[in-house]
C-alpha cells in the first residue's frame, strides 16, 4: 500500500517518487531505469558489508542448492549462536527470530512473565518495532509522517506503556517511583538511530542499569541497529553496561531476515519449551540466513574491520562538519562509528524533543539535491546514514561535492 511494503521507504516526507530498484553492487544501487546510487541506507543497516558482498552470496547459493527451509534444527543455527554468544557475553542464551519486531516483542513478553509486572518503560523517539507496546511517541517512520501512535491499539495495552525522555534519569526516577514494583522492564536503544542518531549522556546507561538492579526490572538492550555496527558485538561493550536481556538483527542475517534476542540463562529458560512462554515462528532460524550471518560474522572478526571502516567514517564526518560551518547551515551532525545524522537544527540534539526541532522542508529540500546528484540518503530527517566497508573514498569523496553543492543551494534559497 502505497507503494510501499514499509513507510518508512515512501518519499512522502521528502517529495517525488521512491525509485524502484533492480540491483545492488558495493556501495551501489541502479534502478529499473537504469540511474545508479551512491547508497547510504544499506538496507537500513543491515549490509555493513555492502550490497552483493561475493562471499555471502556463494554461501546463500550454496545453501539453496541444499533446502531454503527445514522447519527442523540445523548446525547452522548453533554456529551462529555460538559465534554471537562469544562476542557479546551477556547473551548467554538466545532464539533466532525473523524480524527485529518479533525480537523485541519476545523480549517483552519474557520480561513481563519473568518478573510478574505488566508495565514497560521505553524513551521518546525510540522505536522498537511496530508491535503494539511499542508505538508510541515512537521513532522511524512514525516519526517521519508525524504520527504520535497507533490507531488499532486498545488503550488498555498504550496504557502499559511508559514514555521519558532520553538521556532523562530524572524523568526514569519519577516513573519509577509513581510506579512502584509495577515495571517490569526498561528497554532502550543504547544508541539511538530511529529518531536520528542521538548520543547516550555520560552515565546515562549505568544509571538505568542501577535504577533496574535496584527496582528488580530488567533492562533490554535494542541492539538490532547497533549490534556489530559499531565494534564485534554490541554497543554494550562499548559503553561498559550489561543488560539482562539483548536484541538483534540487521547485520546477524547478512541482508535476509534474521533477528534474535537473548540474555541471562536463567531468563531465557522461560521460553518454551523449557519454560511456559511461547513464541515460534516456521522461519525462524531459516538455514539461509544462518549461512549469511555466519559469513557476515567470519569478515566482520578480521582484524582492523572495525578500526578502518570507523577511521573512514570519521573523516567522512569531519568533512560534513567542514561543510556545515563553511556554508553557515543551521544544523547538527550526530555520529558514533559508521552512523551518523545530519540534524536541520542549530541546537544541539540529545533526546526526541531535540530532534522534532529540526526543519523538515529544509532536510527534503537537502535530500531532494542530493538525490539529483545520485546520492541516496533515507527519506527522512529522523533516520540514519550508514556508510559501509563497500564506500570507496572515491565514493565519499563524490559525496561531499554533492554536499557542497546541495549547501549551496539551500545557502542561495534558505527558505
């Protein structure tokens, strides 16, 4: 419906029609037109590898040739496990799902029937799938076309859902205390990239670990952007915070649908069938995706991946600062690693409210010169810019003239 299968793709934000694409190469998209993209949306992170990486697609080819689905058990699905058990410790158990929305779904139900309390805390902006507990004040494409929540969902269910700002401990202290023994779980993007991306304050973090050790609440890590974005593992190993329960997805299944979601055994043995609370799924762990995922994982252990695709990155971004200064553009760039946002606002952005501010008719009119200049960034100011080990500095060199350009544009016109 409306042309598209998730409304975040939809340019409705930005102007024009979305493009219809053929294939993907690197760093590389090409319409059905034939126009070529300089692409920094990489399946909304999901291909930090790049588009058509050759060694994920042998793999996927070479498991089709032997079944695309089982329903049954493979060595493939304990590889991947095991390989994301080593590299994240907190996950000490986990389920393979097919969506992030399933992933973080499971986790609130195991959250509520493992501590017996129905509330959840979440933050302002933050999107964590499109489960109904979920969509509220949320980020993405909720926040792209202005909806502040879901018709569809019965007030009773809203109505256990709690919203404080991020980077906000005070605000957590408060919900806490009106709610006593009421919370069941916090749960949180450690780096937010659903309302753009926002920094975590120092503290911040270790302050929700300390509020849920000390209420008896869980703390879930939404890691399905984050998780082996930033470092081998997730943003939890390198903020220094261990939370109970974790989620993941994107990079895990190497561009196929694959999500999971883990943490303390002891927890984790709620699930069916060791434990009472169910969820299942006739693809989850789908042979396919365990393959791309255990490839994915094998490149990304190299040494150094992670140290030259952040290296780039930050001087992809201190360049776009440059230019910011240099044209006198009203805006913020927010960036960890290879994620970055290029916020139309002068203040600086660390929560949702911050980033509602920004100017939207500025940021379409931005993403419409770049477009023009075959460079394809998300169709909305509260989504992120992926760059990926596929961007060649000839790439981003091409991409900051576009920038410029764009710049100038919005300088001679800044209405």
């Amino acid at each position: 419906m409306g042309g598209v299968n998730s409304p975040v793709r939809a340019f409705k934000s930005v102007g024009g029609d979305p493009p219809i694409i053929e294939r993907g190469l690197g760093a590389h998209l090409w319409d059905v037109d034939g126009r070529e993209y300089i692409d920094f949306i990489g399946s909304w992170g999901a291909l930090i590898l790049g588009h058509a990486h050759p060694a994920i697609v042998a793999a996927i080819q070479d498991q089709a040739a032997l079944g695309a689905s089982y329903g049954i058990t493979t060595e493939l699905e304990v590889e991947l496990a095991e390989r994301v058990k080593r590299a994240i410790p907190s996950v000490e158990k986990l389920r393979f799902v097919s969506s992030g929305t399933e992933a973080t779904m499971s986790a609130i139900r195991l959250a509520r029937a493992f501590t017996k309390r129905d509330l959840i805390l979440k933050f302002e902006g933050g999107y964590h799938g499109h489960a109904d507990s979920f969509l509220s004040e949320a980020g993405s494409g909720l926040a792209t076309l202005g909806i502040a929540s879901s018709p569809g969902v019965p007030e009773a269910l809203a109505a256990l859902t709690l919203n404080a700002p991020y980077n906000d401990l005070a605000s957590v202290e408060k919900l806490f205390a009106s709610n006593k023994r009421e919370i069941a779980a916090v749960i949180v993007e450690p780096v937010p990239a659903n309302m753009g991306v926002v920094l975590p304050a120092p503290g911040f973090l270790n302050g929700l670990r300390e509020i849920t050790n000390r209420t008896g609440s869980l703390l879930i890590f939404d890691e399905v952007i984050t998780g082996f974005r930033l470092c081998y593992g997730g943003a939890q190993t390198l903020q220094g915070v261990t939370p109970d329960l974790t989620t993941l997805g994107k990079i895990i299944g190497g561009g196929l649908p694959v999500a999971a979601y883990g943490g303390r055994a002891e927890i984790m043995a709620q699930v069916a069938p060791l434990g009472s609370v169910y969820q299942a799924g006739t693809l989850s762990g789908n042979p396919l995706a365990m393959r791309a995922g255990i490839e994915v994982l094998k490149l990304l252990e190299t040494a150094n991946f992670y140290s030259k695709l952040n290296a780039r990155a930050e001087r992809f971004v201190a360049q776009l600062h440059r230019a910011v200064r240099e044209f006198s553009i009203p805006a913020q760039v927010n960036s960890t690693g290879s994620l970055a946002t290029l916020f139309f606002v002068p203040q600086t952005v660390g929560n949702y409210a911050d980033a509602k501010k920004s100017d939207t008719r500025r940021y379409a009119a931005f993403f419409r010169a770049m477009f023009e200049r075959g460079i394809l960034l998300a169709p909305s100011q509260f989504e992120a810019l992926f760059l990926s080990a596929a961007h060649t500095e000839t790439d981003l060199e091409r991409t900051l003239g576009a920038v410029r350009e764009s710049f100038g544009l919005l300088a001679a016109d800044p209405e």
